[in-house]
C-alpha cells in the first residue's frame, strides 16, 4: 500500500515527465523555424528556444523528485533524520 507522501512523490514525477516531453515539442519547434524562418504568424525561433530549455529544467527538477515541494506539502521525513540510530 502506496502512502500519500510516496504517492504525491509519484504524481511530480509525472508531471515532470510530461513537462520534459512538452519541451521537447518547443525545442524541435524551434529549430523548425531556425531552418525554416518564414512562417507567417509564428513568433521568434528564440522565444520556443528559451521555453524549451526552461521546461527541460524545471521538468528535470519535477523527474527528480522535487524535494522541497514535497517537504512542503508533507513536511519533513522521519527517516531522513540526520541523527543516526543506535
């Protein structure tokens, strides 16, 4: 049985996957437009560059865990005391 902690643990980390997979989007949109530059209404190649890595970044910290929106949300945990146990 999966506890809150380990389960909210689980839904970041698939945020963060889909948030890794977003910006890949953005980065092969990019560099659609760098070879291609002449679409009408799309906005500058740099634009989705700088999404695209900003999203791989944070997608990153999300697929990491993200350990301080976890402590946030549920406070520290017992067994990652510092102390050590006799």
């Amino acid at each position: 049985m999966m506890t809150p902690r380990a389960v909210f643990d689980v839904a970041v980390r698939v945020i963060g996957l889909l948030v890794i997979i977003a910006s890949l989007l953005y980065l092969v949109s990019a560099l659609i437009l760098f070879f291609n530059p002449h679409f009408p209404r799309a906005a500058p190649a740099m634009h989705y560059l700088i999404t695209g890595v900003a999203g791989l970044l944070f997608g990153w910290f999300l697929l990491r865990g993200a350990p301080f929106i976890v402590r946030i949300a549920y406070g520290r945990d017992k067994d990652s005391d510092a102390t050590p146990k006799a």
